[in-house]
C-alpha cells in the first residue's frame, strides 16, 4: 500500500488532483489534515465521494505542526475568506495591510489540536511502501521543514509537493529555495508552488 499526505488539505482538492494523477488510486490511503473548521466539513464532503477511488481517506480536523505545543489559528468566519486562514499573527497582519477588505474581516483565534506529522510520518514508514507529501500550510512549513527533513526517507518518498508562503510571512525566497535544495540533495523530486500559482513546478 501507498500514502498520500495532504496537509493543508481545504476542501479536498488535492485528492481529486492526485486521484486524476495516480495510475491506481485503490493503492492508496490519503490522509488529510485541515485546520479551518469551516473549510473541514466541506472537506468531508468533498472526501466522501473521493473515497469510492482510494483505499481509505482518513481526516484530521487539526493544525500541522512537528511537535506538541499550543498553537493559536486564526481563521475567518466566512468560506470565501478562509483560504487567508494562518496561524502566523505576521501572515495575518500582512494580509489585513495588503488587501483592505480583510482588515475589518472578522475572524476567530482557535487553538486547535496538532498533527505532528514528524511522528506521523516516522510511524507509518513501515507500513507502507511509498509516501507522497503534499504540504499547504499557509506559513507553517517555515518551522515544520528542519524537523521533516531530518527524518525523510527516500526509499519511501519520491516526491515532495509543496506551495511556500515567504512573502505572506515576510521571508526571503532564498528560504524557499534553500530547503528545496536540502530535500532535492536526500534524491526527493521536489515540485514547488512559490508563487500562489496553484501550480507545483
């Protein structure tokens, strides 16, 4: 059996992405991760129907992180907004400064509960034979990445998908390419979104 990670999963359109990319997706189990609880029910929704081509979908309506520890999200109330959900106050603040509509948005500050997808990953490495990674974590994947390197296993994982978030949090994009660098370098084909293009390059 196969394993798709899909952290940062929305609505569920990874699993349509991969489902249409994937020779036999019944080889697969995919689990997703979202935080928003508005965009986790729709999720869910959008998951049930992916379930009749893949193995099993497992949903966790959690934050991705690489340890315990109590993290405040915050999350606009309405649907149409909730992509702009993040748990960094800088990629919040930015947002409020960029685009004007958001800075009256109201919006939630939850704590919810943590994926730790180091311990996760690790778990699961002798249970299956390939594990894809796709990572959408709005700003997250700045602290996530060193932990996930250390441990990431190229017997296991070919491929790495992964949309950055540097200028919503305020970093250089020589952060992004430095870790595409690292996780190219363990013989991982690395394809990257680095421009909100929706786009894995």
């Amino acid at each position: 059996m196969k394993l798709l990670y899909d952290l940062g999963a929305h609505w569920g359109e990874s699993i349509q992405y991969f489902r249409k990319k994937f020779a036999d997706p019944k080889e697969w189990d995919v689990i997703s991760v979202e935080a928003s609880t508005l965009n986790v029910n729709k999720l869910a929704e959008n998951a049930s129907y992916e379930a009749n081509y893949f193995n099993e979908i497992t949903i966790f309506n959690a934050f991705v992180y690489h340890e315990e520890k109590e993290i405040e999200f915050f999350e606009y109330k309405d649907e149409f907004h909730s992509a702009g959900s993040t748990y960094s106050k800088t990629k919040f603040d930015l947002n409020s400064k960029k685009k004007p509509e958001y800075a009256n948005l109201p919006h939630n500050v939850l704590k919810p509960d943590i994926f730790n997808i180091v311990e996760s990953y690790q778990e699961n490495l002798d249970k299956y034979d390939e594990i894809i990674i796709k990572m959408d974590i709005e700003g997250a994947e700045y602290d996530i990445l060193p932990s996930l390197i250390k441990v990431l296993d190229s017997s296991k994982t070919k491929q790495f998908y992964i949309e950055f978030h540097n200028k919503k949090v305020g970093l250089n994009e020589s952060v992004d390419l430095e870790y595409i660098d690292q996780i190219k370098n363990l013989n991982i084909t690395v394809k990257a979104d680095r421009h909100g293009a929706d786009k894995y390059e």
